[in-house]
C-alpha cells in the first residue's frame, strides 16, 4: 500500500514527500519525475503533443508508481483521471494544501508549470479541482510556511496512529 501525496501545484508534495519516505523508510517516487524522465520536460510536453497527451503519460506513471509500497508524490492534476481517483481507494491519500499567499513566491519563479503561468492562474486552477482533492483525502495537512521536516514528522505520526488504530 502507497502513501499517496495529492495537492495544488507548489504546495511541497516531492519535498514534503521525500522526507516523509525517509521518516517511513520506504521508497519516495515522484510521477512527474517519472514522466520527466520518460519523456522529457513536461512544459515541452504540453507546448509539443498539449495537455491530453500528458496525461497519459501521468497515467502510465501513476500505474507504474502505485505497484509500489512507497510514497508517491502526484502531480497536481493526476487526480483528474477517473482510473487514477478509483486506484487511490486501496491507498493513504494525503492532501498536502497550501493558500495562494504562501505560494506566489514559488508560482512566480517557477515556470515550470504549464497550466500555471501566474497567481492568479493558479487560485483558479485550485478553486476548480478543491472539492476533487477533499474527497479523495484521507486527511489533509497545510504547508503553508511550516518547515518541511516539521509537516513530514506530523504526517508520519499520523500515519503512525491510523495503522495503530486499524490494526
């Protein structure tokens, strides 16, 4: 069973993700890494097959990445997908949440996110795909400016308790 990480765009899910993986000693996997690393940057991606074709590559990603007992960062949009929303009831789906105003900094200097070119761009983006996140979440955790380390050792515990408590 993954650890599943789901969330707006910037709101820390491969950092946050990377240290939770270390805190639970499993494998971290990012499925736009893995796409990245398939295919190439996904900003050409878009600009050169666009956004349906990216998807499919997210979706095969995803499949590869849940095989796996580890934690998994998705992309922001990988929760658009119907087989991928049905995939994540047999895993922990974490909401990682972030508010616009913790995030400008980060959309801004990015340019890495093709369907977020600026703040507000992103807040519409979110606003359309909240609802999406919550249902899917088991749980949900801000990031806001909270160190890292400090919203993966609360995840941790967390996750920590539910096993103990479903056991």
């Amino acid at each position: 069973m993954a650890v599943v990480l789901i969330g707006p765009p910037a709101a820390g899910k491969s950092k946050v993700g990377k240290r939770l993986a270390a805190l639970l000693d499993k494998e971290f996997i990012d499925t736009d890494a893995l796409v990245v690393r398939d295919h190439g940057p996904i900003p050409e991606i878009f600009a050169e097959h666009g956004e349906p074709h990216f998807r499919e590559l997210e979706r095969a990603a995803v499949v590869e990445a849940l095989r796996h007992d580890a934690v998994v960062s998705f992309g922001g949009g990988a929760v658009l997908d119907e087989r991928t929303q049905a995939d994540l009831e047999e895993h922990v789906v974490v909401l990682l949440d972030v508010d616009a105003e913790s995030v400008a900094d980060r959309i801004v200097a990015d340019g890495k996110r093709p369907l977020v070119r600026d703040l507000d761009s992103w807040i519409a983006l979110v606003a359309a795909r909240r609802p999406l996140y919550e249902r899917l979440a088991d749980v949900r955790f801000a990031t806001g400016t909270r160190p890292r380390d400090k919203i993966a050792q609360a995840l941790a515990d967390w996750i920590h308790r539910s096993r103990e408590f479903t056991e």
